[in-house]
C-alpha cells in the first residue's frame, strides 16, 4: 500500500469506528436506563432510597384524582404510569399553581421529594405535552372555554 | 537507532510508546507540573465545600459531580502545559520530522494526558473521600474502571483542543471555551456513573452510563485520531 | 393551500438545485430566492397567525410552532452545512469550504438562539417553565455553546490557513452533538414532544406549517449566501498579496 | 391577590390554554425582528471583503 492509500484507509477506519459509536448510542439499549425524569412504578420499585432526593416523577394526572385546595393555589392528584386505572401510581402534592393546561389525565412532570407517608411533594409541575395537533372539535371556539374567567382575559 | 529512523519509518505504535515515555519521563524529572495539579484539585474541592457550607448530605449527595469538576478545572491546565513544553525549545518541529505518522504523536501525548489526569484522580480520590464523607459502595475496581474511562475520554479532545488553542492568542481562554462544551456529554455520563458507584446502583443503570462514557471515549478518540495530522502540519 | 404549497416547496427545491449545480445562475438565483422568501414568510406569518384553526389543548399559543420549528430547523441545516464544509475543507483544501463553514456556522448560532428564546417562550405558557434541563433543551444549549467556540477560535487565530484547518477540525468534532439534538427526544424520556409527522397533526396545520418551514428555508439560504461572500471576500482580501506588487498605483499607499 | 392572579387562577385546571397571545406576539415579533437585525448586519458588511483602498 502506498503511504497515502494507507493514511485513507486509516482515516475511514477511525471515521468508520467513530459513526459505528454514535450509531449504538443512538439505537443501542443504553438509552433505556438513562432518565430525565421516573416513572411512578420506578420511583415505588427504589424503596426507602427514594425518600429525600430530589427526584423528576413523570407519568399521567389519573382520571378523578385531582383535589383543588379552596383557593386553587395548591393541588393534590395521584400521577400514575399510564391511563390504565390499575397502574402503578403516587400521591402528589403540589404548592404551585399549575399551568393552564393542567387536567386530567395529561401528562405531567413534578420535580420534588417522596417523604416517608408516600406522599410526593413538589414545587415545580410542568405539563407535557405530546406532537398530536388538533383544532377544537366541531363548534367549538377557543372564546367559549373560559369558565369563570374574568373580562380582562377574555379580551386577549 | 538513528540509522534505522532514516531507513524505514517505525511503527505507528511504537512511536506512540516512544513519545508517550518521554512525555512521562520529563514529567518524572521533575514532578512539577503534577504537584501544581494536585494542588489546584484539592484547593478546588476545598473551595467547593467551604462554599456550601458544612451540609454533608449535600456534599455527599454531589460529591462525584464536585470531583470531576475539579478534576476537569484541573485538567485545563495539564493539557495547555503537555503543548507548551513542546513550544518552549520548538521540540514539536523535531516531532515532525520524525519519519512517523503523526497520529503516533496524538496517541503518545494523549495517552500521556490521559495517564497524568488518572494519576490525578487516584490522588483526589482519599481526599475527596475524606472530606465529603463518602464511602465506596461498589468497590475500588469499579471505582477505577469508571475513573479511567472518564479520563480517556478528557484526554482525546483535551489534546487535540490543546494542540490547537497552543498556538492560538488568548489560548487559555480558547482551550476550557473549546473543551467545556464538548465534554458535557461525557461529563454527564461519567459523574452520573461515579455517583452511582458511590451510592450504590440499585436501578442497574450503571452500565448504561458506563456504556455511553465508552461511546463517547470512542467517538472522541477516532475523531481525533483521524483529524489530528491536519492539526499539526504546516 | 397544499397544492400550492407543494408547488412552492418544489420551486424553492429547484431553484436551490440550480444554484448548486449551475453556477452562472448564481447571480441571479438567490434574487428569486429573496422574493420567494420575501413573499412567503409574511404569508406564512398570516396563515400561522390567523389562518390556521387553534389547537384543542393549547389553544392558540401553539401558534409559536410555525416560526420555532423552522427556525430550529433552518439552525441544524446550517450547521450541517457547516459540518459538510468543514469535512470538505480536511479532504481537500479550498477558501470556498473554509468560507462556507464559517457561514453556517455564525447563520447557525444566530438561527439557534432565536429559535431556543421561541421555545422558551412557548415552553411558559404550556409547560409552565420557561426553561428545564431536560435532555433536548439541555443539547442543544452544548450545541449553541459548542459553535460559539468555533466562532471564536475563528476570532482567535490570525494565520488563514491555520485558522481554516483549525476550525474545519473543530467543525467535525463538534458536529458530533447535531445527532445527539436531533434524536435526543426519541432516545430519551423528554419533556420536549418528539418530532411530530404529518399523522400527528392536522392537516391545515401540517400545510402552514410546512409553508412556514419553505420560507424560512428561503431565508436561510439568502443568509448563507451573503455570509458565504463576506467570508469570502475577505478571505480573498487576507491571502492577497501586503498592497499586492505588480499595479502600483497611488491607491496603494494602505 | 391581584386581580390578575384571580383571573388567572380561576382558569387553572381546565386543560387548556386560553389566550396568550402576549406570547405569541413576542415570539413572531423575536422571530421578526432578529432575522431583519442579522439581514441589516450582512447588508452593512456586504462590503468588508474588498480590499481596504475601496474603503479608504
């Protein structure tokens, strides 16, 4: 081989190796375990290792669990893995207002910490949501949804 | 010897040993720039509990990320000074014209890099264990496996980085500019994965992170190796 | 509206095929570019705004996507090109890859920022943070961060040809990140949605949406262009010969 | 609390988004004005390649 067919072919095989690496991280297995945020089931599955971090919980608010506080400035409801009634799922309490879209059975990620009674205090809730666009179904108009709200949000 | 060298070129790993046990020679003579390090990481770990204050959960909690950073702050400054006891005497000319591939330079002072951040973080590691009240959950030989692929994978860019940034102006800004965000990635993978072999790993998530450190080590390596001539040259 | 979007889609494909591949129509071309750019993105403007019905969860703020997703969109392409210059430039030495390199990658920088605020300020009102370290928010910021520094070895280093290889390697190093943003949302849980796909959103959305997109490519491509003949020229200007020797006139006193 | 905060509250947890169009106005007019601002940049250094007698 000729000095420069050898540097070529030295510098495919380092390329080769390089895109070879990157192409496991991307669909190899490793991505499995590596979590931005828990799911409910892997959360309970930590046991006492669990109380006192600071721990991302994600999952759905489950159908009938939400409980406002008078004020609707804190709000109790149990995150659960999926839509599934009989999945796994934890009492979550949290001291900040959600965000508008907030409901159930949206997706939800709290940031906070499990304390010993199971339940998972938070301050920090982000809504999830997913790549599904759709317009409001038949008849329905974005300006008929306020419930009770003001003339002054209305008007934006 | 010399002879030979004008015969045939040697091998591209041999050569790579060569200069890599001269790096580590020079360095022996001395000591000088490994006790600066040494310094430095103590002082920066130091630095990061007098600034939190006397939480030792926090400390504990953190300790792997807190270690790497100083180790990474450190590091800084072996890779700049690797280039610039070449530049002192104009020694990285001689390197060149030694009838080798230059990728044997990018493995011996790489490898070199690598040896002296490991080094480093064997040193760091009662330290670190002392003062943030950590204990090693799964083992020293865990321990170091982790330690030693964190720091090849500082090394590869760190050399490449420095080789660049040496000849540049303002190269020690250019150099953690040029690095910091290129290791995030491994930065990330190798403190998640130090933490767990700390902490104990109960999700087995360990070789995950681990999997993803040798993904990236690999990944900085070939690319370095690959473009690394086109650094050097003329 | 699809058709005609279709058909936009295909003129601005053909037009920056002949750019590519015809260079006497260069002078030219990115005029259309620019005119097709500068029809389209008001437009896009108006039927993202106005147009396009709103959205059953988000209401109207999912409006923001029309100009975010292309914005981040046109940002990764100009890196791309930034990375294919730089792989070009290590292969085979030419001002026109180095040039082109350092144009896609300050047009990717400047698209990137932008198009990271726009996320921010979509991710308040539906996420409810403005920011989170989640795992394609947090890439892409390495990505952001990583191209300044290719910016500002450029700045750094004064010797052209040096400065060219240098930043070429640079360039491929670092495109190793463009992947990791790419696939992050799928790789990983991410509070970030991943991409959507023409199932996933309505069609009258999906057409604004990709009206949206063409424009703003329209624009990248105009961008590119002109960053591409700054940095030329001035590479031109810095390899000429110091008051270059043969025409001394009076004007060459500098 | 404000009356803000109240008509803001009282809009919490029915899942959607109502109005917002503060948002949407500053991510077009961001959108807008940043890509005006880099094309008046390339237009003031159109000239910065030619060489220094034509700036003189």
């Amino acid at each position: 081989m000729t000095p420069g067919a050898r540097n070529r072919f030295i510098l495919a095989v380092a390329l080769l190796v390089a895109a070879g690496a990157l192409a496991f991280i991307a669909f190899g297995d490793i991505g499995k375990n590596l979590v931005y945020y828990w799911s409910p089931s892997e959360m309970l599955a930590q046991g006492e290792r669990a109380f006192g971090p600071t721990i991302r919980l994600g999952g759905v608010v489950q159908p009938g669990s939400v409980e406002w506080s008078a004020q609707k400035t804190s709000v109790k409801f149990r995150v659960a893995d999926s839509h599934k009634s009989e999945s796994a799922s934890v009492v979550v309490h949290c001291e900040q207002t959600p965000p508008q879209m907030f409901r159930e059975g949206i997706g939800v990620v709290v940031e906070g910490t499990l304390d010993k009674s199971q339940v998972f205090k938070s301050k920090r809730l982000m809504v999830n949501h997913s790549n599904e666009y759709r317009p409001p179904k038949e008849g329905e108009k974005p300006a008929d949804w306020k419930g009770s709200v003001s003339e002054a949000a209305e008007q934006k | 010897m010399s002879a030979s060298f004008a015969i045939r070129p040697i091998g591209l790993l041999r050569a790579a040993g060569i200069i890599l046990g001269k790096d580590l020679l020079i360095e022996w003579r001395t000591r000088a720039r490994i006790n600066a390090l040494v310094f430095f990481a103590v002082a920066t770990l130091l630095l990061f509990s007098f600034a939190l204050g006397p939480d030792v959960d926090l400390l504990r909690q953190n300790a792997a990320g807190y270690m790497w950073l100083g180790i990474l702050f450190a590091s800084v400054l072996s890779l700049s000074e690797s280039f610039r006891v070449e530049a002192e005497n104009a020694t990285l000319e001689g390197l060149k014209l030694v009838p080798t591939d230059p990728r044997a330079v990018f493995l011996g002072k790489a490898c070199g890099n690598a040896v002296m951040i490991f080094a480093l973080c064997l040193i760091l590691l009662p330290v670190m264990v002392a003062i943030y009240d950590v204990s090693i959950a799964e083992g020293l030989p865990k321990l170091s496996l982790v330690l030693a692929i964190g720091c090849l994978a500082i090394s590869a860019p760190g050399t490449i980085f420095a080789a660049i940034s040496a000849n540049a102006r303002a190269r020690d800004v250019l150099l953690p500019l040029l690095l910091f965000p290129m290791l995030v990635p491994a930065l990330l993978s190798v403190v998640k994965a130090t933490a767990l072999v700390l902490q104990g790993d109960l999700q087995d998530s360990l070789r995950s992170w681990l999997g993803l450190l040798c993904c990236f080590s690999v990944i900085y390596w070939a690319l370095g190796f690959a473009v690394f001539p086109k650094v050097i040259e003329d | 509206m699809l058709y005609v979007t279709i058909a936009l889609f295909a003129l601005a494909v053909g037009l920056f095929a002949l750019h590519l591949f015809w260079a006497k129509a260069r002078g030219w071309v990115w005029k259309a570019v620019a005119v097709l750019g500068g029809a389209m993105l008001p437009a896009g403007a108006y039927f993202g705004l106005s147009w396009a019905p709103s959205e059953q969860d988000m209401g109207e703020v999912y409006r923001i996507i029309f100009v975010h997703v292309p914005m981040v969109w046109a940002a990764l392409l100009a890196l791309v090109v930034n990375f294919v210059a730089s792989a070009a430039y290590l292969f085979k030495r030419s001002w026109t890859s180095d040039s082109l390199g350092e144009a896609g990658a300050e047009v990717g920088v400047v698209f990137g920022v932008v198009g990271l605020l726009l996320g921010s300020i979509w991710g308040r009102p539906t996420w409810g943070v403005w920011w989170d370290w989640d795992p394609r928010l947090t890439t892409t910021a390495i990505m952001l961060v990583l191209y300044t520094g290719y910016l500002a070895l450029r700045k750094f280093v004064d010797d052209p040809e040096k400065r060219a290889t240098w930043s070429a390697v640079v360039g491929v190093i670092a495109a190793v990140d463009l992947p990791i943003v790419w696939f992050s949302v799928r790789w990983w849980k991410s509070i970030h949605q991943v991409q959507s796909n023409p199932k996933t959103i309505d069609r009258s959305m999906f057409v604004v949406l990709v009206f949206n997109v063409v424009a703003f490519m329209c624009a990248l491509f105009v961008y590119l262009w002109h960053r591409f003949l700054i940095a030329k020229a001035a590479r031109a200007r810095e390899v000429a010969l110091p008051s270059a020797l043969p025409p001394a006139g009076p004007q060459e006193a500098a | 609390m404000s009356f803000l905060t109240h008509a803001m509250l009282a809009q919490v947890g029915q899942g959607r988004i109502e109005g917002g169009w503060e948002y949407i106005w500053a991510a077009y007019g961001l959108t807008w004005l940043s890509l005006a601002l880099y094309g008046v940049s390339l237009w003031l250094r159109r000239r910065s390649g030619e060489p220094p007698k034509e700036l003189s």
